[in-house]
C-alpha cells in the first residue's frame, strides 16, 4: 500500500509541474521547489520527457483520440511517455495511469477514457511511431514557427540544428588552468573511471556525474559548464587579446566570469540585475578561490557605473531567445513565441548601445549570446557595424548545436578611434 502511495504521490507531483509549466511557468524555477524528495531522478525523467516530446505526444493523442478531453491531456502525456520509453512494464503503466486518473477524477467514464487510449497507444505503437517522421516538428519536437525562421534565414544548417537540438544535454566542464593542466586532469578522470571525449582541447564526459563524484570539484579544478559556452579564451588568445580592466554585463552564473579569471591577471566587475542572481556569481567565485567586484544594475543604463568606469573588454552575454539551450531547457519550445524575438532584439541593441559608452580606445566588445536565430546573432552584428561609431568587427564564431554542446554565437567588437 505503501509503495501505491508513493506511485501516487509521484504522479501527482509530474502532473502539478508539468501543468505550470504549459501555462508559462519556467521549469528550472519550478524544479527547484521539488529539490531533494523522494524519488526526485524519477520525477525529473518523467518531466523532463515529457516535456522534449510534447509534439510527439500532441500528434499522438490526436490521432487515438476524435473527442480529446483536455482535463486529462497531462495524465495522457505522462502516460504515452512511458510506454514508449520507460523499462517499465506496459501493464504497470496503465494500471497505475487509470488507478490515478480515478484518485484525481470522481467521473469513472475519465479513467475508462484514459485506458482505452492508453491501450490503443500500446497496441498501435509502430503504426503511430513511424508517422512522426513525416514532419519536423514532431520528429524533431519543434514548434514550426522556430522551424519554419530556421529554414528562411539559415537554409544550409537548419536541419543541423534541429537536429542537434534532439540530442540530450551533453555534460561539458571547465578545467582551471591556475589549478591544475588540463592533461594532469584527464588523467584524474581515467583513474576515476570516468570516460570523456576531448574536443578542442574541452572535456565532454560520455555521461552525467554528480558533482560529488568529479575530481577535484570541491577543490575548485574544474566547473561543469556546456563547452559551447567556453569560446571566450579561445577567441581572446586568437586575437592576442589579454584584458586588465574586465566588465562582465549580465554575468549569472558567473561562468564567464570565472573562465576569464581564470586565465587573465586582471580586475572584473560583474554587473547583475538582481542580488539573488549576482549570489550565484559569488557562488562560483568563491568556490574557485577567484575575486570580482560585485554590482548590482541594469545593463541598458549607466546608473550602476557612477564612478564612469572604463574597460578594456566589456562582456556582453546578452538576454536572449536561448534557442540554442533547448536540449537544456526543454520549456523554452513550449514558452517562446515568435514574437518575443523582436522583443529580445530590441534589448540586446539597448544593450549594445549601452556598454559600447564602457569600452575603452582600441577595447573590445565581446558580444555573446546562447541563441541560433539570424535575428540575435548576424543581423546585430549588422547593426552593430552600422551604429556603433568606430566599432570594427574582429571575429564572429557561430557553434551550431550538436551531441556535444548548446549553440552559442560570439562576436568580438574593436573600438579604433584611428
């Protein structure tokens, strides 16, 4: 009885994050009120699936179903899930899917509903699989509208970002270089079992680890961070750029932050919105033994910088579309809409203009951004050219995303007075 309750309990706590999070809420916010119950790696694979596969799921239920009833579209979801993935029984699900339906649902004709389309699934499950492969969006599970901007603006890669946007978030990290050389480290994880790939000189373990178990974490020799997140050096060195003098716009979590820190000899503001997400800077600066001024403003005005600071390198890591972080953040394809891009364009321009007053004679701009759409990334670079007196563009780096890491854009801005 016990065990049922548990089973339960479960069920219901799946259902209440993912229903706030189909009506708008941020799922990594929602997430963090269910940290630390029981069962929680259950929780999340349910959440998290069911979320990667919400256009699968849709189709799914519209082609068992003439009449859906959206009370239990939820329960359905959760249910076709696990019959297409779980290693649990199919019998077990739907015995428990319908014996939930009757905890949530007085009506006994809404759990006869919930089996009949539950055994439907299972029976046809081949028939309706195969059908997702005739549009992108459900093989894929991408909205059209994101699909559709791709295929006008980016023609030759979009199928390689919606593809690489299926794969599962790959588990990058950081090697501190003032701590430890990067080959000393990989032969702390051949002795700890732990297999890698390295790709361009950055480490991808072959799966997730907790962070108690990664060598030297706790010690500060290495971060967990996306390695498509980790160009800042290479393209700083490339460009024979070593900073002194570092602003940081819009730093949490701090991991660029730290990455410079931890290979320049240099001072860094750390510029925030707010003091809660400014705390996860000073997380991560403190568990890396590293130091930063700390601030507290607004990146689309001056009202932070009252003693009119100037910076050799002022980062830009903008708020964005983050379309390139879907495989992280699965809610973004349910939330986003089309027009919040403009919307984002707006502020990164805001932005831009701001801090280009921060950059010192012959300083640099380095524009970053986490998204995959023409709008964010080249067509503000186009701006940018076009707006920002004395502004010569140096680099620009796309990485598309893959089984590897996130999509990110780069773009490292010169101010030349001559």
């Amino acid at each position: 009885m016990f065990h049922v309750k548990l089973k339960m309990k479960l069920y219901k706590q799946v259902k209440e994050i993912l229903e706030l999070v189909y009506s708008g809420s941020n799922l990594n916010l929602v997430m963090d009120q269910y940290k630390g119950i029981e069962d929680e790696p259950r929780l999340k694979y349910l959440v998290y699936g069911v979320i990667r596969y919400n256009f699968a799921l849709e189709y799914l239920i519209r082609k068992l179903s003439k009449h859906p009833n959206d009370k239990v579209q939820t329960i359905l979801f959760i249910g076709i899930f696990e019959l297409w993935f779980s290693n649990k029984p199919n019998y077990a699900v739907v015995n428990d899917l319908v014996e939930f339906t009757k905890e949530s649902f007085e009506n006994p004709k809404i759990a006869s509903f919930v089996n009949a389309i539950l055994r439907s699934f299972q029976r046809d499950k081949e028939s309706l699989l195969s059908e997702l492969n005739k549009d992108y969006s459900t093989k894929f599970n991408l909205p059209n509208w994101f699909i559709d901007k791709l295929k006008i603006s980016d023609k030759p890669n979009y199928l390689s970002i919606i593809s690489g946007l299926s794969y599962h978030p790959a588990f990058g990290i950081r090697v501190n270089q003032r701590k430890i050389k990067l080959v000393d480290y990989v032969s702390k994880l051949v002795n700890a079992n732990i297999e890698y790939e390295l790709i361009n000189n950055k480490l991808v373990l072959s799966e997730a680890c907790a962070i108690e178990k990664l060598p030297g974490f706790f010690d500060g020799e290495v971060s967990v961070q996306d390695i498509g997140a980790q160009y800042v050096v290479d393209i700083l060195t490339r460009n024979n750029v070593s900073p002194k003098f570092v602003l940081d716009a819009c730093s949490a979590p701090g991991g660029k932050a730290c990455q410079i820190l931890e290979n320049y000899d240099c001072d860094l503001l750390a510029v925030d919105i707010a003091h809660e997400r400014l705390a996860k800077v000073k997380q991560n600066l403190d568990r890396l033994n590293l130091s930063a001024q700390l601030i507290v403003g607004d990146a689309t005005n001056q009202k932070w910088n009252k003693d009119h600071q100037m910076f050799d390198l002022v980062i830009a890591d903008v708020p964005c579309s983050a379309t390139g972080t879907i495989k992280r953040n699965p809610d973004i394809k349910l939330t986003r809409k089309l027009s919040d891009i403009d919307n984002f364009v707006m502020q990164q321009r805001e932005i831009i203009n701001n801090l280009w007053s921060n950059v010192s004679n012959d300083g640099y701009l380095m524009y970053i951004t986490c998204s995959v759409l023409h709008d964010e990334n080249q067509d503000n670079v186009t701006w940018i050219k076009a707006n920002l007196a004395n502004s010569i563009l140096i680099e620009e780096l796309q990485i598309l995303p893959s089984l590897h890491n996130d999509g990110l854009f780069y773009a490292l801005i010169k101010k030349h007075n001559g």
